[in-house]
C-alpha cells in the first residue's frame, strides 16, 4: 500500500500542522530513549527493546504532526 492509498482508505488524512505535538513527542521520544539507555545499563534488554521502540514511535509521530498529517 502507497501513501496515496493510505490517504484514500482514510488510514492517513491531513491536519492542520501542530508545532506544540510535535515538540511534545520530540520530549517524549528523548525521555523513552534515556529510559532505554538506563535499562541497558542494567542488562534488562527486553525493557530497553520496548523503550527503544516507544522512542522512535514518537520521533515519527513528531514528523507526521510536523507535516500535518
């Protein structure tokens, strides 16, 4: 599936850009992320794996409130 099927099939649609989310997620992303580092430091991988990931969720969903989408 493309992007233009994305917004066809109503999966994405197009807001009006949100500078404040995006600065939000950016903070939650920086917070998950040294979350993460701590949880390494501890040799609890799986805790960092999820961490790690909830990170990068939120640097895209900054992007897409960035873009307004």
């Amino acid at each position: 599936m493309n992007i233009k099927e994305c917004f066809e099939k109503r999966l994405l649609r197009k807001i009006q850009p949100d500078i404040d989310k995006a600065k939000r997620s950016i903070e939650i992303a920086e917070n998950k992320l040294e979350t993460a580092r701590k949880a390494f430091e501890k040799d609890m991988f799986e805790v960092c794996i999820i961490y790690s990931y909830t990170s990068m969720f939120h640097s895209a969903r900054a992007l897409l409130y960035k873009d307004g989408v």
